[in-house]
C-alpha cells in the first residue's frame, strides 16, 4: 500500500535519527551527549517536553548505563532507543557486547567519528569498524533522508521474531550530523502501521515478574556454543530479511534503498566502485560523469557492514575487470581499508580480478569529486592489464 | 542455516528457567574447602547467612548449615562467625563420601 506524502522538513542529520526513533514510539530512551551526536538527545527531549514523544527518558551517567538501561528495558518487552558516538560508543563495548549476546533488539543511532588515539573531533568510521565483531547488525547510511526511513526500519528489523538483534544505524558524523537538508518525515499513523506487522508476530520472550527467568546466568560449555550458534544464524537470516524490509519500505512510503547493497548503473559496468556513507553520494555524481564520458564504471553502495551481504556482493561483482574500494577507516593489521578487506575474502566467490583499496577522508578529509575520478581512473587502468597499486591513501599519495 | 542438532535451550537467547538451568550450575564443584558448623557453638544468630555471597546457608530452625550444591568453599562464613562455629574443612577429608559434594 501507498501512504499519503509526509510533512517535508529541512532538519539536520541528527534531528532525523530522533525523529525517526519519535515516530516508533519508543517505551524508553536513554542517551548520553557526546559529539557530534549529542543533538539526537537533546531533539529527543524536546519532543518529550512538547509531548509527542511519549517515553520514559532516563538521564544517564554515561554511554555504558545508556547501553544497560535500554537493553534491560528490551528484555523486558519494550521497544528502547539510545544514540552515541566514536569514544560514547568504546565506553559501552562491553554493554553492547552483552546487548548482543542477550538478543536485545535495540536500536542505536551512531554519529561516526574518529576513534581515541588522536583528539580527532571529525568524521570517519573507526568508530563503527571497532564493533564489527560485536555480533550487532551495522547499517550504514548515505543522507538525512536516509538516518530516518533507516531506523523505522531498523526497529522492524531488530524487533522481528526471526531477528531479535541490536541494530546501530551508522551516519558520518559531522557531514551528516550537522548537515541540514529536506527529509519527509512519514505521518505516524503510517509508522505505525509499517511497524505493526511486529505485533502480529508471536510474543519474543521477556522479563515478567510473574514468571521468573534468568538471563545470561548460564552459559558454560555447550549452552555457550549453542547461543554463538544462534546469534550467526540471526546474523545470516537478517541479510535476506533487510532486503525484504526495504522493498517493503518502498511500498509504504515511496523509498527505497537496496537493501544490503544500492547498485547504481551496475549493470553493464566494466568497472566497479566500493562506497559507504555520505561518499557514496559524491561517487554516483562521478559516476555520472564518467559514464558520459563513455566509461562502463557503476557504483555499489554497501548500507550493511555486518551482516556482510556475501552473496548480494558476488551477484552484483561476477563478471566485472576490476574493482576498487573506498574506505573512511583503516584495517589495523593488514594496511587497507577494512570494506576492502572483506571483499578480498570474496575473492574466491567473485573472480580473481584486480581489487583496489583506497583509504581517503580520515579525520573529515574530504573524499572529494577529483579523487573519486582519480580512484576511477586507477581503477579503470588496472582493468586494462596496467600494473597497480593495492592500497593508496589518497590525500598523502600524489 | 541447516540446524543439524536438538538445543539444550528452548529459547533463542540466553533465558533459562528458574526451575532449569538458572538453578544447575553446579557451583559446589568447584570447593575445595568445606565449611562445617558445630551445631554445639551456632547460637543461630545468621551472621554467617548475612555474609554469604550465593546466600547458600540454609536456616535449620536452631542452627544454620551450607547448602553445597552451591557453596563454593570461600569461607567468608567462617571468617565471620564471631562464635567460631564454622571451620573450613579440606574436601579430600570427605573423599570416602563417594560424591564430590
């Protein structure tokens, strides 16, 4: 079904995420101010004060009880929302950790910054990437546009029956955060009505006084085993399952992003270029660009870094020259990008073409138009049989 | 995902009944000392049941004793006892038990 168009607003990236979470009407919220995601928290009050948003808003000490707080309330059947960034997010690993493993479907908004280290207040997904074995679903995201519809979707996805899995709805910080652009933000009755399938669903097990459970007080031995073995087979059924949320999103609301993967002129592309984020927005003008020129290049926009989507990756990459990735992060350990990384171990399933790993835009460097060409036209030269160079940091390498 | 075996688990995530594996693990494995009351000394104060960290000491009506499925043998009962009722006891003196509790 098709709803009526929404109320468009010029809001920043972060007032999206919070009005996202709003039009799901969490039961709690607790979030801890850290830049540059601190606005999420502050809108999220400002529509409690004005009273649309009607949850309990817990004032908390720091992320690790923002994390406890919000999980606890998931377990015991309510649906909570909590926001952070880059060192927030460190300092509730161990909660997240334990989010995951107790399957509490929450949904988090992170802003991507820099992670400690360097005192670096500015973009780029260390943050997320510190996380990819937290047994969370990430999502990473393109526009403002985009934060919202994401974490509607997030919740329908993190709260399903199949799924039962904490969901961090990733944005660049700073370029997101802050950026104000149009966004239509759905009427609630619609959101409601896209998220009820969730309540025709059987009831996901939570804390009753009436009948007491432990959570997590066992887990030696085979039961442990048995839990990872449960929380990987999660991980496998969301791939599929985000895909069929997003088409499902289309339906609703007009939108739709892909799923796993955006594909853009793909198709008949000789070559292929690897973006996630706000860079991907700048990529596809590039693409245009070339493509006028007469270069068969296409871009895919990964949206999901865990679950890796594998096999959405091996059908869209089969058959292409060459490939090349761009990361806002770094691999500690083997030199490249960590997206770059992840495609390599397809290698096997996609052909053993050249693969590229370009690392640009740490620290709010921009990933600007002239480097994209300049990926491309690497890219381009090495599916032409010209020798390359695996990894380039692109603003340090003339 | 083909699921190849039956789960010991019911549930999908790490929920346990109170009535099943909440309350199995078997902790009392792990003693390698025993707290034993003279029932002569106990004067049934509760001290030791106030102090003990699984709260394990079950209350006998005139007396107090561990339960030791439980128990894990760290003698912070005896430590309080300010009767000197309780003696932590090695559990190779109880080896001719047969069962490890």
């Amino acid at each position: 079904m098709k709803v009526r168009k929404g109320e468009i607003k010029v809001i920043t990236g972060n007032a999206a995420a919070a009005y996202g979470a709003m039009l799901c009407r969490p039961d709690v919220v607790a979030s801890y101010p850290v830049t540059p995601q601190t606005e999420v928290g502050e809108q999220l009050s400002r529509f409690h004060a004005d009273g649309i948003l009607d949850a309990e808003m817990v004032e908390v000490e720091g992320e690790s009880s923002s994390m406890n707080i919000t999980a606890a309330a998931t377990l015991a059947g309510g649906r909570a929302f909590t926001a952070t960034s880059s060192w927030g997010l460190m300092f509730m690993y161990d909660a997240m950790l334990q989010a995951a493993g107790f399957r509490a479907p929450v949904v988090m908004a992170n802003a991507n910054r820099e992670t400690p280290g360097i005192l670096a207040v500015s973009c780029g997904q260390q943050d997320m990437v510190s996380t990819r074995d937290s047994g969370w679903v990430l999502i990473v995201v393109e526009n403002c546009q985009e934060i919202l519809d994401s974490v509607i979707m997030a919740f329908r996805l993190a709260e399903d029956i199949e799924i039962q899995l904490p969901v961090m709805v990733n944005y660049d910080g700073f370029y997101l955060s802050y950026l104000a652009e149009a966004v239509e933000i759905p009427a609630r009755e619609d959101v409601d009505q896209f998220l009820a399938p969730l309540k025709l669903q059987p009831e996901r097990t939570k804390l009753v006084p009436e009948r007491p459970l432990g959570c997590g007080t066992h887990g030696i031995l085979v039961e442990f085993m048995e839990l990872r073995y449960k929380h990987c087979a999660a991980l496998e059924r969301a791939k599929r399952k985000l895909d069929e949320i997003d088409q499902e999103f289309g339906e609703f609301f007009g939108r739709s992003y892909g799923g796993q993967i955006e594909e853009y002129r793909t198709e008949d592309a000789e070559i292929v270029v690897l973006a996630s984020g706000s860079a991907a927005g700048t990529a596809r003008m590039v693409i245009d660009t070339k493509r006028a020129e007469g270069l068969k290049v296409g871009l895919i926009k990964l949206r999901v870094f865990r679950p890796f989507p594998r096999e959405r990756l091996t059908q869209a990459l089969k058959g292409k020259k060459a490939i090349g990735v761009i990361d806002r992060s770094v691999c500690f350990g083997w030199n490249c990008g960590p997206i770059y990384m992840e495609l390599r171990a397809l290698s096997p399933d996609i052909g053993f073409v050249p693969m590229m790993s370009f690392i640009d835009g740490l620290a709010n460097m921009d990933i600007s138009i002239p480097h994209i060409e300049r990926v491309i036209d690497e890219v381009y030269a090495a599916s032409q049989g010209k020798s390359y160079q695996e990894v380039t940091w692109i603003p340090l390498e003339e | 995902m083909v699921i190849r075996k039956k789960f010991s688990s019911k549930y999908e995530a790490g929920w346990s009944d109170a009535d099943e594996l909440l309350l199995c693990l078997d902790t009392g494995s792990w003693r390698t000392k025993r707290p034993v009351v003279d029932k002569e000394k106990c004067n049934y104060c509760g001290l030791c049941a106030l102090y003990c960290p699984p709260q394990c000491m079950l209350n006998l009506e005139d007396y107090f004793a561990p339960n030791l499925d439980f128990c894990k043998g760290c003698g912070i009962c005896a430590k309080e006892c300010s009767r000197g009722a309780i003696a932590m006891v090695p559990e190779g003196e109880f080896a001719d038990e047969g069962a490890k509790r």
